[in-house]
C-alpha cells in the first residue's frame, strides 16, 4: 500500500551499501517496507533473505537471536558470533535485523563484526533510531500522506491519498461493504489527518469498524491513544494499540530526554530552539537544548518541521503529543511547565506590542508573531487570545491585553497547562526580534 518512492529509494541506497537502516517514528510502517524491499532484491541474494526480530530480546541475546536467524550452530570453545559468520562465510545474503532501537550497541558490535567477516553480506535494519556502525545508510521513513483540508475536497481527490487507501482496505477487511462515497469521505479524511498519516493508527482506527460506527470513531479522537486497540491478539504486544507503540520508544528515552519530551507536549503547533529552552529547559544553554532536540529527532519522537530563515523549527506528530501530555499530566512538573509556556509567549507578545504600533522593527516583529500565531492557536493557548488580539488590533493598550482572559483551551488539558500566570516564572524578554517562535 504505497510506499512506491520510498522503496525505490531504499532499494537505490542497498544498491549502494552493504547496511541500510530505516528509521521512523513509532507504528510508521518500518518493518513492512524493509519485508517489501527484501521481496524486491531477494533475487540478487543467492544465499537467501534471513530475517530476525530483536523486539523482545535484550542486548545479551542479540548474538542468540541473529544466529537462529540464519541457522548457525554454537560450536564448544567458539564464540558464537564466530559461528554466524562462518555460517555466513562468503554466501550473497541479506540479512533483516528488526527492531534494533533498544538494543543498539549489540546490534553495531555485531554487525561490525560480521560485516568485517562476511564481504557479501548485505543488512537492512529497523530502528527508530540510526545505529551509528561504519558505512550505515539510513532512509527514514515517514508517516503516509493525507488529505489537504482546502484542496481535497471531492472523493477522487481524497481517495488518491495514502492514508486514505489504507484505511479503506483496512476497513474492507472488517466490513466487505464499505465504500469511499460522499458521505464518509470527508471523516476518513479527518481520521487520517487526526492520526498523522501513522499507518499502525489508520489500521487501528478501521479495525473498529466492525462493531463502531464510522462518526462514532471519530468523536472518539480526542481520547485517540486509549481508543486505539487492536483484537488481532497475533499482532505483538507493542503493537496492539497505538499507546503501547509510543510507550515503546518512550521508555528508550533517557531521563533528561523524557523531561524534555513530556515538556515540548504544551506546544500545540510546533516550536523554536529558543522557545524550547525557555520551556522545557530554562536550566540550562541553548547548546545543551540542541543536544537533546537533536537526540529526540534522531529517536524518532521530535520531527524536524523545517529550517525557514527565521531557524529551525520543530513539531511532534498529533499522536505522540496526545502521549506525551499524559505524561505531563502525571508528572510532578506539568504545572511549572505551563507557566513557563505562558509566561514565554506573554512576554513576546508585550514586547513586540510597542513594535507594532509603529516602531522600527514592525515588520520584523509582525513576520515573528505571524509565524508564533499561524491560525492563532498557539499563542491564544498560551495566552488566552492576547496574542491574536495584539495581532489583530496593534493599537490595543497594553493594560487592555494584560486583563485578556482565557481563551477556548480553557479547562481542557492546554487550558491546564496554560493556567493562571505566576510570579515564580521569569522569561528574559528579547531586546531584539527572535530568529525563530
């Protein structure tokens, strides 16, 4: 189901080098377009396709799992990553290693060893994350595409998307009668939008068809992670629901990594480098919030939303920051957080106030707001509808915009977060336009 460029890149990148890992975010389809790039070029391997799972094995057993994989045999006083290559020996083989993210360091050492020993081996590995071994060439794989909101609006252009393909054939398989028609098309394209393209979300969504009806599904997404479930019990258990796929890469976090993701969830549209050290790490310099924005899009868990002239911007995907407010909500620093998220934004707002009323850097400044603001939803999250309003009247008195109250997120999870402005939090206001909101 799709996927057309992206295995022609990945078999064009194999051609090329003897490790390919495709890395993804979590339920984005990597193992099925490693099993598809496999059936594509398992031609050119005389030696056979050998494929081994590594998800529910631990970094000692790697060496165990992998030779099992290509049916070698422990021999007394050898090690057995010995008898794997010399399993392998000089064969044409191509060797699938799924699931590496959690186990990284023992699937590089391995490969590097075989890889040294064994100079027809070819590997393609999955991994949310890059392995890092000599010669690796990585492909991420990203979510599938989905209906424009202002462009998609008949069901033939609707139907022409990924997503929306997915899910119907998933849907079939539930309901044999269900069609794409006038309609259900424009809900299947808001599911599909709502669930980020994910391939394992769309699957999960139509698997409720056959005991929930389709609008009733989709009232359900704004609890979209608990509602997720699949009843196919063969299906692993990281892979039964949504939630438990994003748990899975939650839980390879590093401590300071899972503060910082649980932290970026109050961004509603997406974030600057220095709006993300005002946030989630006030502690410590931009170079040390770099790391770990850098470490989290190399994890899959952060996307990387572009690099415009104002800098590099950042977003998480729907799914994964539904998950990741969970997480805010039962830790001991949701609060602290959303004051921070506020107090960031409220204080960009009445800085660039007098700008905007006709000061020299007004274009500048609209350009700023404009991008912090894009549909008014972040700023009026942050700051109950200031934002939008200095945005919209620049003449409005700054005593006027400190008593604006709350806006619509109020008394929802944003409205929680974005609670009432404390005089504990300090944000450095900006002497000078920010590069990047």
């Amino acid at each position: 189901m799709g996927r057309v460029s992206e295995l022609k890149a990945a078999a064009q990148l194999l051609s090329q080098t003897r490790l390919l890992t495709l890395t993804g975010s979590a339920g984005c389809g990597k193992t099925r377009l490693a099993l598809l790039l496999a059936e594509r070029v398992r031609k050119g391997f005389q030696g056979g396709v050998w494929f081994a799972n590594l998800a529910a094995t631990d970094a000692a057993r790697v060496p165990q799992v992998v030779a099992a994989a290509v049916q070698a045999r422990e021999a007394p006083g050898k090690p057995l990553i010995e008898a794997v290559a010399d399993q392998i020996g000089n064969k044409r083989l191509l060797l699938v290693m799924d699931n590496c993210e959690h186990v990284l360091g023992a699937c590089t050492g391995l490969l590097a060893t075989l890889l040294e020993r064994c100079p027809n081996l070819a590997t393609i590995a999955t991994s949310r994350e890059w392995l890092g071994a000599p010669g690796e060439q990585t492909l991420e794989v990203p979510p599938f595409s989905v209906p424009d909101e202002a462009r998609a609006k008949s069901v033939e252009a609707i139907a022409r998307y990924e997503a929306v393909a997915l899910f119907v054939e998933r849907a079939r398989a539930v309901l044999p009668e269900f069609d794409l028609a006038d309609e259900n098309a424009s809900v299947v394209a808001e599911l599909c939008r709502r669930l980020d393209g994910i391939p394992l979300a769309i699957e999960l969504a139509a698997a409720q068809l056959g005991r929930t009806p389709l609008e009733t599904i989709r009232a359900r997404m704004a609890d979209r992670l608990p509602t997720l479930e699949r009843g196919d019990h063969d299906a692993p258990a990281r892979h039964r629901t949504l939630w438990t796929a994003i748990q899975w890469s939650y839980d390879q976090l590093l401590p300071e990594e899972q503060q910082v993701f649980r932290a970026l969830a109050v961004f509603a549209e997406g974030w600057s480098l220095e709006a993300a050290a005002a946030v989630a790490r006030p502690d410590a310099d931009d170079f040390v919030t770099l790391d770990l924005l850098t470490r989290l899009v190399d994890k899959s868990m952060v996307a990387l939303a572009g690099i415009p002239d104002q800098g590099p911007r950042y977003r998480l995907l729907e799914s994964i920051r539904q998950f990741a407010l969970e997480r805010l909500d039962d830790s001991d620093d949701g609060t602290t957080v959303g004051e921070r998220h506020r107090e960031y934004f409220l204080v960009l707002a009445e800085t660039a106030a007098p700008e905007l009323r006709g000061g020299s850097q007004q274009a500048s400044w609209l350009r700023c707001l404009e991008t912090a603001a894009r549909g008014g939803t972040r700023l009026r999250a942050a700051v109950g509808g200031l934002a939008l309003e200095v945005l919209v009247h620049p003449r409005l008195p700054r005593a006027r915009a400190k008593r604006v109250g709350p806006g619509p997120g109020a008394g929802s999870r944003e409205g929680h977060h974005a609670g009432a402005r404390s005089s504990m939090v300090r944000i450095r206001r900006p002497r000078h336009v920010p590069r990047a909101v």
